[in-house]
C-alpha cells in the first residue's frame, strides 16, 4: 500500500514500499495527482509491467548527449566521432533541454520539419537542408534512446523516433567529369606548389579510392610490384584490397620517391608536424577549393571523382561484384545509380542485333 504524506513545503509526497520491486518516490503539487500515480503504480507492479520512469524525467537530452558521447562515440573511429559530435551539438540547440521522458514523437517530428526546411539566408529565403543531413541526425538521436532503454535502464515505454517518418534519402550526385573538365582542374592541380595534392586527385580518380583512404595511406600499405594497395580503415570497417591501374602506379611511386619526404613519418602525403610534434595527413581541402573556383567548376567536388572512376570501371564493362570489390561499396544497393550506364551499353547491343541481317 502506498502512503501519502504532505511535505513541508505544501506538496504531496508518494511513496510505494512493494516486495520484489525498490522503494518508489514521487512528489505531487495535488494530493488527488500523488493518489493517482500511487495507484496506477501499483497496479502496474501487479501485473509485472511497471517502469521506473524518475531517471527518465530527470535526465535531459543534452545530459544523456553527454553520456552516449562518452561511452558510445569514444569507441567509434576518429572520422566518425567528429561527426557524431558536430551531430550531437545540432540535437542539443533544438532538443537539449527536453526531458527523455517528455520527448515525444511530435516534438522530434517539429525537429525534423524545422532542420529540412532550412536557416534563413542573408537575404531572408530559406535554403533547405539536405534529407541526408536530418536523416543522420535522426539516426544519432534514435540510437540515444535505444542505449538509454537497453543499457542505461532508463524507464522508457519505447523510441520515440521510431514513431516518426524519415526523410526520403536524397538522390546520388550524377556530376560526371568531362575531358576539357579533366584537363583544366588536373592542368591546375599539377601547377600547385604541392605535389602532393597532384598525386592524391589522379590516385582518386585512377582507383575510385575515398580521400581519407588516400592521405592516410602508410608505405606499407603500397605494393607497386603486384600493383596493388591494402586498405585496413575503411568508411564501411571493412578491409579491401585495391588493384592499381598503371596512372595509380606512376602517381603513387613518384610519392614514394618524394626527395623531400622526412624520416619521421611513414605517412606517404604528410602534413606539417603539430604542436605535439606529430605528422598528421595533409589536408587539401582549402587547396582544392582555390582550385576548382579558379577554373570555374565550384560545383566540382572532390568526391566527385570517386563517382567519376566507378562510371569508368561500370563503363568498361566489369560486373558489379569487381566494381564493388575495388571501389568498398558495401552493398548492391549503393551502385544503384550506376544501372543507367548498363542501359546505355544495352542500347548499342541491341542496335548491334537489330543491324545483322535476316537468315
């Protein structure tokens, strides 16, 4: 039975001392609302199926953001936990001081219309926010809520983003490098006072290899005599083995002979050491912009030409098994966008079976 008293203060105070289960607290400002939770607690201990909700109502977001970025994102890799932590600071803005208690479907699906629609611009017209960008926000916080329920024994009913529709993902870039494109941003980047960035774009766009991938290649990792290079960090934690066309070979072995390479790192593109004396991987990415404005393709992404070398490997007639095991597209699914190359290539066939004269 539970007993209700009356604090100093005024507010009524519940308290539910049941066997088998810990002692239960909560303080009302009505008596007739303590009576209430009391019974209802009660009965749900009876058939089984009570949840300590308290630590649910006291812990906020931006609080249980803290913790998930402690014990969950520490265990992620580098890339990943930057991220999550630029994702992380978005939810708590928004959604920080909400309770996880008071967090309902609703609230997360305001969060969500308001983050697509956009931030105003400079001239007051909203731009809107890429579906992916909300998606992985999305992502993050409903990850939160399955820890908390799971491990943290938070006294939740359910997820509530699970309640919510997600973004449609936005549609693949179809941005394609054409020759006279190729030749002025390459003429450009063989004219930087850094080699290195040279070698990184004709490596991207020789093997299809993420830019990651590349500036953190170790000489390890290169063996140009079976032309081949061994990936262990991947975006996917899947390791792979790349196979190097004869542009990648050249490009990597003029790397590897680079006079003014310092013994103190095996990095093969190295960046300036830090304030702890470490060489990091260079970094382009100020570089590479400069660039691309300057020979006027600002809408040229650097990814753009990992999509640019699987179209040539899609066009060139492998399977997508071969074009997967070289590019580390996890799944079928992804080289989707890659199907109209076939169509096309199915196109001349069929012109091919429709010239050949009649027996």
């Amino acid at each position: 039975m539970a007993t209700i008293v009356k604090t100093p203060s005024g507010t009524w105070k519940a308290v539910i001392r049941k066997t088998g289960w810990p002692t239960t607290a909560k303080t009302f400002r009505l008596k007739r609302d303590a009576e209430d939770w009391a019974r209802r607690s009660e009965d749900e201990m009876v058939r089984g199926v009570h949840i300590q909700r308290s630590p649910a109502e006291r812990m906020t977001v931006s609080h249980a953001l803290d913790r998930y970025l402690k014990e969950v994102t520490n265990t992620k890799r580098p890339t990943t936990q930057v991220s999550e932590r630029r994702r992380a600071e978005v939810l708590r803005s928004e959604l920080g001081a909400y309770s996880l208690a008071t967090l309902t479907p609703e609230v997360i699906a305001q969060f969500r219309d308001k983050r697509l629609a956009g931030d105003p611009s400079k001239t007051g017209i909203r731009i809107p926010r890429a579906n992916n960008t909300v998606r992985l926000e999305l992502a993050l916080l409903g990850h939160l809520f399955t820890v908390a329920i799971k491990e943290w024994g938070l006294g939740l009913p359910y997820n509530p983003v699970l309640s919510i529709r997600r973004p449609a993902p936005g549609a693949g870039r179809e941005r394609r490098l054409s020759p006279d494109e190729e030749k002025r941003i390459f003429d450009a980047v063989a004219a930087h006072s850094n080699p290195m960035l040279h070698w990184i774009a004709r490596i991207a766009l020789e093997t299809g290899m993420r830019s990651a991938e590349i500036t953190t290649l170790r000489r390890g990792q290169v063996d140009l005599k079976r032309r081949i290079v061994r990936l262990v960090e991947t975006k996917n934690t899947l390791p792979r083995t790349v196979p190097l066309t004869t542009g990648a070979v050249d490009a990597l072995r003029e790397a590897l002979e680079n006079p003014i390479r310092p013994i103190d790192t095996d990095l093969i593109f190295f960046g300036e050491p830090g304030k702890d004396g470490r060489r990091r991987p260079y970094t382009f990415n100020k570089a590479w912009l400069e660039i691309k404005s300057a020979v006027g393709l600002k809408d040229f992404r650097f990814h753009d030409l990992r999509h640019e070398a699987v179209s040539r490997f899609v066009e060139k007639g492998l399977s997508d098994q071969e074009v997967a095991a070289i590019s580390g597209h996890k799944s079928m699914q992804m080289l989707k966008r890659y199907t109209h190359l076939r169509a096309e290539d199915l196109v001349a066939k069929l012109d091919q079976l429709s010239s050949k004269p009649k027996t």
